[in-house]
C-alpha cells in the first residue's frame, strides 16, 4: 500500500511541476482551482488519484445525464464536487505554509505532503479516530510465579 500512494504522489507531483510548462488551449469547462490549461492525460491522472484516495467513481463527484447517457463534468450540481474544491484549497495552503513544495524542492520532498489520501485512506469520510488496536492479553501468572510477600 505504501508502495502505491507513493506512485500515486509522485503521479500528482509531476502533473503539478508540468502544468507550469503546459501552454495549450483550455479544453474543459469550470475550472475553478485546476489550471485551466491542463492536458487530458493531467487531468486523468488527478481524477484517478481522487477516485483512488477516497474509493470512489466517478459519479460521486460528476452528474451523468441517464437518458442522453453522458456525463456533465462542468456542472456544479453535485455537493461533493464542491467540497473537493474546497479540500483542494485546504491541501494547498496545508503544504504552502507546512511544507517547502516549491520549485526544485517539490521533487525532493514528496514523502512530505499532505494529499486527498492523507486523510481518506480510500474512504469518502476521514477518519476522527486513530484505529483500534487489540492489545495481546496477558497470562495471569501461575501459584507456582508468584512472589508472596
């Protein structure tokens, strides 16, 4: 698992660092803290990395239209779209002001940023509460172990 979210950082590094050298034509419609020129491939690449952090498809974010059998990426319907936006601000101001990601830097330090799965481990909710774990239970010692005072 660590090997995967590893991938999936380095995924979302690369498409940070090349968003800065992309200069094509905007192709998608409602951008509002993406870049507006971000490639297909780019954009494949955060929504995957989304899909993977929370374990979620693509409908919990976009409105598919069931009787035309397509999607609306650029509509604002749905509330999860929105809170992701505002997620994404939050994860950037947390590594702006916690973590030196800029420039060269940005590659050197991967291991220490804050991504959609640092909190979601694959799951729509964070968790509040770390996990449970069993302590292992304790023999009563034996007549024959104990010490009489």
């Amino acid at each position: 698992m660590k090997k995967s979210f590893l991938v999936t950082l380095g995924l979302v590094l690369t498409v940070a660092v090349s968003l800065s050298f992309t200069r094509d034509e905007p192709k998608y419609k409602n951008l509002k803290v993406l870049p507006k020129n971000i490639t297909k491939d780019q954009m494949d690449s955060v929504m995957h990395h989304f899909a993977n952090a929370l374990g979620v498809r693509c409908n919990y974010c976009h409105m598919r239209n069931d009787s035309t059998k397509t999607w609306d990426f650029a509509s604002d319907e749905n509330k999860h779209k929105l809170a992701a936006r505002n997620m994404m601000k939050m994860m950037d101001k947390i590594n702006d002001k916690f973590f030196d990601l800029s420039g060269s830097k940005r590659n050197l330090n991967t291991a220490l940023m804050v991504t959609c799965y640092t909190c979601h481990h694959g799951a729509t909710d964070p968790a509040t509460k770390p996990p449970v774990q069993e302590r292992p239970q304790q023999r009563p010692a034996s007549d024959s172990t104990r010490r009489t005072q």
